[in-house]
C-alpha cells in the first residue's frame, strides 16, 4: 500500500511538474521533450490504476505519434532555432546545443518510469486496489474491451474504418500532385540494358577532347 | 444474420466503394469506367432498396439501427437523386477537368455516410454517419483545388461543420448523462419529467442539425459553399444532405423527445420563420444564380421545418412530401444550370441568362416550369408542397406560420419571376452549345416532366407517404 502510493506521488508529481515545464520553457523543443515527459507519466498512472489498454494508448498515440509529429514540426518550422541562438549568444557556446542534456535528462526519467511501472504491473499486479467498479478481472480490459467491440458495437467499428478510409483519400486528393519531369527508377530498364547500348568506343583527338552530353 | 438482407443496400455499397476504389488504383485511365460503374452500383442499390419496402419495422445491431418505411422510402430518395446528380454532371466534371477517380468514390461514400444517418435509431450511430457524410463532402467542396473559391469553400465548410459537430456531440454527451442511454428507445422510455439538462442537449443538437440542413441562424455557410464550389457539388449541397438531416431531424424530434414537445416546437418554429423570412428576403439581391439557389434552399427547408414543427404524423408527412418535390425542382434547375455551356466555359450568372428564350426556346420553357414550381404557383409541383405544409399547419391552428410562410412565398415570387423576366424579355446575349451528353438531358427531362404532371395524380405520392407514420 505505502510503495503504491509513493510511486503515485511520483509520477503524479513528475505529471504536474512536467505539465507546467511545457508552459514555462522558452525553448520550444524543450517544450515538446517535456509534454512526451507528460504523456508518459499519464500513462503509468493509468497502467498503476488498473487501465492497462488506455495506459498503452495513451504511450503508442500520443509519445510514439502527436508528440513525435510535434516535434519534426517544431524542428521543421525553426522557430527553436531562433530562440536557441538568443539563448547561445547569452552564453558564448556556439558549437554546443543545448537540446541534449534536457533531451537525454528526460529520456531517462521516461526509462526509469517504464521500468517500474511495467515491472510492477507484471510482477505483483495485486497492488492495484481501484476495485470498486464490478469488473471481471480474470480477463484484462483489453480483452473485455475487445469484446464489447467487436460482438455490440461491430457496425460502428466497421464504420469508423470507412471514415477512416475516406478521410486518407481526401487528403491524398488535395494534396497529390503529379510532377512532370521527375526522373523515376525503372528495374526492368536497368537490368535488360546492354554493354552494347551503354557503351560506346571513341578514337579520341589528341588536343580536342570529347563532347560527352549527345 | 437472419436479418442481414436487410442491410444489404448499405453493405453493396461499401464494398462497391472498395472495389472501384482498387480498380481505379491499378488500371490506368479508368475514370469514365468508374464514373459509369459508380451509377450502376447505385441502380443496384435502388431495386436491393426496393426490396425493404413491405418489411416490417425492425431494429437491428443492438437497437440502433431502424429499418421502417420512412428509412426504405428516404433512403430511395437519397439513391434516386445520387442516380440523377451523377447521371447530370458528368459533362461538366470533364470540361473543368476535376474528373478524376476520386470523385465517384467520394460521393458514394458520402451516400453511405447519409443511408447510415436515415437508419440510425442511436445517438452514437447517428453520430458517426453524420462524419461519414460531412468528411466526404469538406473534401468534395474542395475538389476543383486549382481553383481559390472552391478552395475557400471548402475550408470554410470544414471549419464552421467541426464546430457545429462539437456542438452536436456536447448535446449528446448532456442527453446520455441525463437519460441514461443512447437508444432513442431507451430515451425516450427513461424520460418522465422536464430536466434542463435534456432540454440543454436538444438545443445543442438542434443547432448541429440546422446547420447541416442550412437554417437561419446557422446558414452563414451556404451561400459561399455553394458559390465556390464546383458547380456538380453545388446540386450534391443542394438536395441529398437536407434529405438526410431532415430524416434525423424527424427521427430525433419524434422518437425520443416527442413528451418534450412544448420545449423543442418553440425552437423549430422560430428556425422555421426566421429561414422562410431570411431566405426570401437575402436572395432579392444575388447576381450569381448558384449563390440565389442557396437562399432559396434556405427559404425551402424554412417550410419543410414548419411542417416538423407541428408535432402531428400530418406534419412529419408533408414535410417528407415537401423534400420529395424540392429535390425534383433543385434537380430540374441545377440541369438547367450545366446546360449554359458555351465553348468550354459554364455561365453561372443571371446576366447570362439573358433572351435565352430567342436561341434556346426548349430550354427556356423547362426554366420557366421550374422557377414557377419553385414560387408555389399552381397547377405546379412546387404549389402543391407549400399547399400541404399550409394544411398540416392550419389544422394545428398555428395561424401566424401559416401567414409568415404565405407572405414569404410572396417575396420570394419577386427574385424567381425577375429571373424569367430577364429570359424572355431582354436581349439575346449568349448562344450556348448544344451537344448535351444523354445524362443531363434524361435528368432535365425527367424532373420537368415530374414538376409539370404532378397535379394529374397527386394522390399517388401522397399515398405512399401516408404510410410514414411515426408517432
């Protein structure tokens, strides 16, 4: 009971803490390395509840896609860029960026809490106490969720796949556009080209040398 | 699966979407086939349709899906306008050379998206059909993308569509914490008494549902959607979404909250007057007949709300009546529309239409059907709609509607009739080409002559609506 809440103090602290450095921090990079910081620290108070499935979501959704997809658009848009130059002329370091301390600082924070966090939920799952709601816990919530899913709720399941197909085509219909002049591979040249269409023998002239693009 | 022939229209055509969609990924230069097998595919779901019309009322999925008579006969409406608007706009996608694969397949899944709103008996289910129709139609908005208005049109459909659907999804989200449930059955069974959090999301929902049929105060949309979109997308705007919210709409109003009359009727009156009195009034002063046609469907879905308004089975029947006849004079007109095409370009303007009588007599004629169908004028199509809203509604002894909505068919009779003053009696200004492809010509044909003979049995779709009976 005291290790559970101990740990809960800490990731909830780490939350909180994390949550506000999103808001303080002047550089935008450390920023978005603070809001993974974030997410990750939700999600294993989720898997400590109990909620394994949204726990895990939550870490494949948001840390491994929004946040990611953050991040090459902050990067992508310079805009820490500008601000890591005012930051550097302050402190005379030109060469050193000072992305990397914060950024290895924070992913081992993220490691250690994955240690526990899983650990503690494949070791001794019966510290978690949330059980006033009536559940099965012979099966996970991932099962149960799964069966819900798939047996109640199969047409909307089956409908969100249309949604889902139709939203990638209109996004590929507005924003594909041929390119004319694009040079592609083609396997089927390469490998039927012979030594006797690529190769050509020229006497050359002493003095004028030889016009190489016919 | 006993049941599953029931849903066999809604199944045929996702799979159909599927399969063009793979036969336009791997065979090159298909469009035309696709375009073709897109409106075959709709044919099919029309006879699978037909089918549904003898069964009994069903339930299926849990509960929230509803096959009953209102579903079949709707979901036949939607299928037979999407026949027609493809049939019509084939030529046009051609010449403005947005016809690629895409679009066939868009619009049938915006089809889809609409068959699942007709069915949906669920909050959740009703829901996600909604998404399924609007994510298709940002994307169709926008389709001619070279283009900067139908660009604009289509961001700002997007925008303003996102934030009514958050609005619409607060309001579920209050009605399932006040009800209990999600099912319109199970609603309506958990409701006893007046609890302002109800009457809360029925308001938010209304005001997501308005917006998507384009009602006063939430239409700010619809005329620069119409206007800047393609004009192929424009008859799409035009008639099958109002067909499908107007069916929610009714589903909604009727099934779980019809205890809460005295709280919603106020608000549909209100949308009712405010569209009729709006709609008449705004387009007095449009240019663009695209950008007149979306106040006149403003002012169109103003009467079919007075209907719903009433709050009798009568009322729910003449509103379904009303759409049935709008959707033939929007087609009609909109045929009419893709016929000013001379040397690859498309006139939109009333300008345009200028002494059209003079070079194109057969033409002028059908416009001249469908803008007086249009204005209520008898023996017309359009006349006998209007006339069946103003019965339902005096039987209700709802006077003041029943006078707004006259006075409101006066004004607008102004910009419809100015529009065949300037056909037949100005100067001849354009000669437009004549090689229509068969399609546009069946549609135009098809509609006029429907406008035209309706008064000679008008029985017979009243008929059919009569057996719509919800309450």
């Amino acid at each position: 009971m005291i290790i559970q809440s101990i740990f809960f103090y800490i990731f909830s602290f780490i939350a909180i803490v994390s949550a506000i450095m999103v808001t303080v921090s002047r550089n935008t990079v450390h920023s978005v390395f603070f809001l993974i910081l974030d997410f990750v620290s939700i999600s294993c108070l989720f898997i400590m509840g109990g909620a394994e499935f949204l726990g895990m979501i939550m870490l494949i959704v948001y840390v491994g896609a929004v946040a990611v997809l953050f991040l090459f658009v902050v990067m992508m848009l310079n805009v820490a860029q500008q601000e890591n130059e005012w930051f550097q002329s302050k402190k005379n370091s030109a060469t050193s960026s000072s992305h990397i301390p914060i950024g290895f600082l924070i992913s081992a924070i993220i490691f250690f809490e994955l240690v526990i966090v899983i650990g503690g939920w494949k070791l001794k799952p019966e510290i978690e106490t949330f059980n006033n709601i009536s559940l099965n816990l012979g099966i996970t919530n991932t099962h149960s969720i799964g069966a819900v899913l798939y047996t109640d709720y199969i047409h909307l399941f089956q409908i969100s796949g249309m949604i889902l197909l139709v939203s990638m085509i209109g996004a590929i219909v507005l924003t594909y556009r041929k390119r004319s002049g694009l040079k592609r591979q083609s396997y089927i040249k390469q490998i039927s080209r012979e030594r006797a269409g690529g190769i050509e023998l020229i006497d050359v002239e002493k003095n004028k040398g030889v016009n190489i693009d016919v | 699966m006993i049941n599953l022939e029931l849903v066999f229209s809604e199944i045929f055509l996702s799979l159909s979407i599927m399969a063009l969609l793979l036969i336009g990924v791997y065979k090159k230069n298909s469009t035309n086939m696709i375009y073709n097998l897109s409106v075959v595919s709709l044919l099919i779901m029309l006879i699978l349709n037909l089918n549904l019309f003898n069964s009994k009322d069903v339930t299926l999925f849990g509960n929230g899906y509803k096959i009953d008579f209102m579903s079949s006969f709707m979901k036949f409406l939607i299928t037979i306008s999407g026949i027609f608007v493809m049939l019509s706009s084939s030529k046009y996608l051609k010449v403005t050379k947005i016809f690629k694969i895409e679009y066939p397949i868009l619009l049938l899944s915006s089809i889809l998206g609409m068959l699942i709103m007709i069915s949906s008996n669920d909050l959740i289910v009703f829901y996600m059909g909604l998404e399924l129709q609007s994510l298709a139609l940002y994307v169709l908005a926008s389709f001619d993308r070279n283009n900067k208005l139908s660009s604009e049109s289509g961001l700002k459909y997007f925008v303003l569509s996102a934030l009514s659907s958050g609005l619409l999804l607060y309001g579920c989200s209050l009605i399932y914490g006040f009800a209990g449930s999600t099912n319109f059955d199970e609603i309506s069974a958990n409701i006893d008494q007046v609890q302002y959090g109800l009457t809360l999301g029925i308001v938010f929902i209304l005001v997501g549902l308005a917006f998507k049929i384009s009602a006063v105060p939430f239409h700010m949309w619809a005329p620069d959607v119409y206007e800047g979109s393609p004009t192929s997308v424009t008859i799409f705007f035009a008639i099958l979404p109002k067909i499908a919210a107007l069916t929610v709409l009714i589903r909604f109003l009727y099934v779980p909250f019809i205890n809460l009359i005295e709280q919603w009727q106020v608000i549909i009156i209100f949308l009712s007057i405010a569209s009729m009195i709006f709609g008449a009034v705004a387009a007095i002063g449009q240019k663009n007949l695209k950008r007149l046609m979306a106040y006149s469907s403003i002012s169109h879905m103003g009467f079919a709300l007075a209907g719903l308004s009433v709050g009798s089975n009568e009322g729910i029947q003449s509103s379904i009546t009303y759409v049935s006849i709008y959707l033939f004079m929007n087609l009609a007109f909109f045929s009419c529309l893709f016929m000013l095409r001379k040397e690859e370009k498309y006139f939109e303007n009333i300008d345009d239409l200028s002494g059209l009588s003079k070079n194109h007599p057969m033409l002028s004629l059908s416009l001249l059907i469908v803008l007086f169908s249009l204005a209520g004028i008898p023996p017309l199509a359009g006349f006998f709609a209007k006339f069946y809203i103003f019965l339902a509604v005096i039987e209700k002894e709802m006077y003041f509607l029943a006078i707004i909505g006259l006075l409101s068919t006066v004004v607008a009779a102004f910009y419809y009739l100015r529009i065949i003053k300037t056909i037949y009696f100005d100067d001849a200004k354009h000669k437009y080409d004549l090689n229509h492809n068969l399609g546009l010509k069946l549609s135009l044909t098809f509609s006029t002559i429907i406008i035209l003979i309706y008064f000679i049995y008008p029985s017979y779709l009243l008929e059919i609506v009569s057996k719509i009976t919800i309450l």
